[in-house]
C-alpha cells in the first residue's frame, strides 16, 4: 500500500489511469507524454535491477549490466526486500509468461 503521506487523488487517477491502459502502444504514448526521457529510462532501469537482484547478481555486476550506482541498486534492493510493489510486479510478469528469469540476465 502507498504511503499515507503521498497518497492523494492525483496518485489514485495516475494508478487508474496505468491499469486502464489496454495495449503496449498505449502504455509506450502515455509514458512518452507523462515522462521526460530520463525519467522513464530510469524507472526502467529499476526494474531491470529488481530483476537483476532477484536472481542474485552482485551490485557490482548489476552496475555494470545497467550503468546505475551501487546507491541506486541498494535502494531497488532495500525496496525488493522490504516493499511489496517490485515483487508484485515481477511475480505477475512471470505469471503471465512475459519474464524468463532463464534469459533474464541477458537482458
């Protein structure tokens, strides 16, 4: 569950508006109107870690997979161990056959 203190109807039509979304093209036009360039390839770069850290890469071999700071995978890490949203996330990419953790780390 979100933090109480970021929680406001913004957050909840933002979250609406994501699940709403059909087909890959639509989530690709939304993201390119709501994200800057940087910021979406950040967000992915998260998860792409997540993924990473989850199939027990080292934070040196995940920075060099990925380019991001030990700072940044630590944090991913502190979340996937702690929160519940990357696990959730992943858990349903691999239920709907979408992630292969077998070919995961070539990604």
């Amino acid at each position: 569950m979100l933090d109480e203190r970021i929680k406001n109807e913004q957050i909840d039509d933002l979250a609406r508006a994501m699940i709403e979304l059909k087909e890959m093209d639509e989530a690709f036009s939304f993201f390119e109107d709501i994200f800057t360039i940087h910021e979406l390839q950040a967000v992915a770069q998260r998860l792409a870690m997540a993924r990473l850290l989850r199939r027990k890469v080292t934070y040196q071999e995940i920075a060099e997979k990925t380019g991001a700071s030990t700072a940044t995978i630590s944090r991913v890490n502190r979340c996937l161990n702690y929160g519940s949203g990357y696990r959730m996330a992943l858990d349903n990419l691999k239920r709907e056959g979408i992630l292969d953790d077998e070919s995961d780390l070539e990604k």
